[in-house]
C-alpha cells in the first residue's frame, strides 16, 4: 500500500483522537465505489463498543475528516464499528485488545494442526501466553505459544 493510501492518511488522522476518547483504532480501510467510496473504521475499547460509542466516535472523526476532505480521493460515507463478538485477529492492536479474553488459536507445527483455547494472558513479540484447562475442572495451565505458529486465532464469546 503506498504511503499516500488513504488508509494510512486517515489513521494519521484519526488515531489521536480516538485515543483521547479511550478507543484503540483497529482497522481503517477505503472501499472504492461508482457512487462514492465506503470510509471504515473499527475501533475498540476495554469492555467492548456499544452503538452510542461508535456514534460519538463517528461524529469526533468526522470533524477531523470534514477539515482535511481535501486529502481524500473524493466523496466517501464514514462507517464505525465495533470488531464483533467473535472477531479475528490479525493486527497487533486486535491482540492487544484481546488480552483477558478468551481466544481460539489455530497452531501448525508442521503437517500438524492444533487448536487451543483459553485465556489470553500476555502478548509478545514473538509469542502468546494463553491459561488453558488440560481437561473439565482442572486446573489452569499456563502455555506458551509462538506467534510463528499461528495461522488463526480469534475472540470466542465466553458464556
């Protein structure tokens, strides 16, 4: 992506703001269309989003963006979101976010695919920490992951 996209000109923009309001920006991506592009931010916080969030959110980003129009490629509808219930990870702040939380993790070690499941207790540069149960009502286990391994991992909603 060229360092003029506007993706990353609208994180430059907007991700100070959010900040200020306790929201970590996600995701930020640009949707070309015949009738106007599709601006779409997803934005988090600790306890999740809730719509009135993502309206104060949209109306805070909005005034930044209606005073730098000029550096976008043409008209474009804004949409925030929250990331959903049982989101992927992808990004290092989609991790950062889900510390505390239960996730689902996909390993290949080789020809071997392994999923486990549990807490989200540290995020690593090169690994995960996640508290798991070896079987029902034992007791939690640290576990050590390598990131390198990882080919998925997602929020699971915890009942």
């Amino acid at each position: 992506m060229p360092e003029s996209a506007p993706e990353q000109v609208v994180q430059r923009m907007v991700e100070p703001i959010l900040a200020r309001l306790g929201f970590s920006l996600l995701q930020v991506s640009w949707h070309p269309g015949r009738r106007g592009s599709v601006l779409r931010l997803t934005v988090d916080r600790p306890g999740g989003v809730t719509i009135d969030d993502c309206g104060t959110a949209s109306e805070a980003v909005s005034e930044v963006l209606d005073r730098h129009e000029d550096l976008l490629p043409g008209a474009y509808s804004l949409e925030v979101s929250s990331p959903g219930a049982e989101r992927e990870l992808l990004s290092e702040a989609e991790y950062l976010a889900a510390l505390g939380h239960r996730v689902r993790l996909t390993l290949e070690q080789g020809d071997t695919h392994t999923v486990l499941e549990g807490r989200l207790t540290a995020v690593g540069r090169e690994d995960l920490q996640l508290e798991i149960r070896r079987h029902r009502g034992g007791r939690l286990v640290p576990v050590l992951v390598l990131r390198h391994e990882v080919v998925a991992a997602q929020v699971v909603v915890d009942l």
